[in-house]
C-alpha cells in the first residue's frame, strides 16, 4: 500500500491555506507545517522499475508523454497534491521566474499520472482530466 502523507487527511485545510501562500516567508511557514512527515517511503527499485514500465513514449493528438515515476511512495492523489504545492511554492519564492518566462523551456507534468510532456498543447492530462502542472525546465538564472 502506497504512503499516506499525513497532509492528505485534512486536504481541504492543506488546500485553503495553500491558496494564501504568496511569499517566500508563507512558503517556508507552510512548508513547516504541513510538511512535518517528510521524508516519506521510498519505492523499491523494482517497483519504480515496473512504474517505469518499458519507456515507451504516449502519443496524445500528436503531443508525445513520457512517464517519469517518482521516487516516494505515494499514492496518486497525494503526488499531485504534493506537487501542485511545490508549484505555489515555486512561484512564492520566485515571483519572476514564472514557467514559460522569457522564453525559458516549459514541462507539463500530472504527478498523479507520473507523466510529463515538453510540447505545448491540451491544458489537462490525457491520463486522468486533472489541470497539467507547469514546471520550469531550467533552474531559475541568479
Ligand atoms: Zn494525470
């Protein structure tokens, strides 16, 4: 059975307060709080070699999927949830660094899925209809 972060049984809460976080200060509060169980189970090897399956690329009206399985193991709806946070938090502490900003490469990525695209198109994903996230694929430049 996949890890149940503790977060996930008060999600709305998770959520609501999530929604407020604007700067890095917010971020880093929220991240103390709600992330006090970290670091989660890992997958075994062999489970994040079948998650991987045989790397065969998902064509979706012509935009090409990848799967990228993550290490923790976590249960879809929390990857998601997880990563949808870390999103907010990347845009907290980098309120100009924005995925797509000036020009810079961008990865849409559902955590719930383990799938990702480079290619624009289709906001949500192709696997389960949530919004893809936007990741960006360079470090921000200091
Ligand atoms: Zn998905």
């Amino acid at each position: 059975m996949p890890f149940e972060p503790a977060f996930m049984s008060r999600l709305e809460a998770f959520q609501a307060e999530l929604a407020e976080v604007r700067a890095p200060a917010g971020w880093m509060a929220f991240r103390a709080r709600w992330f006090t169980d970290l670091p989660w189970p890992r997958r075994t090897p062999e489970a994040l070699a079948a998650a991987r399956g045989d790397g065969a690329p998902w064509v979706v009206a012509g935009r090409t999927f990848r799967r990228a399985p993550l290490p923790d193991d976590l249960t879809p709806e929390a990857r998601y949830a997880y990563f949808s946070a870390l999103a907010r938090g990347f845009a907290a502490m980098y309120p100009h660094d924005a995925p797509g900003t000036g020009g810079s490469a961008v990865r849409h990525h559902c955590p719930a899925c383990e799938l990702f695209s480079d290619e624009p198109g289709d906001p949500t994903c192709p696997g389960c209809g949530r919004p893809l996230l936007a990741m960006r694929l360079a470090p921000p430049a200091r």
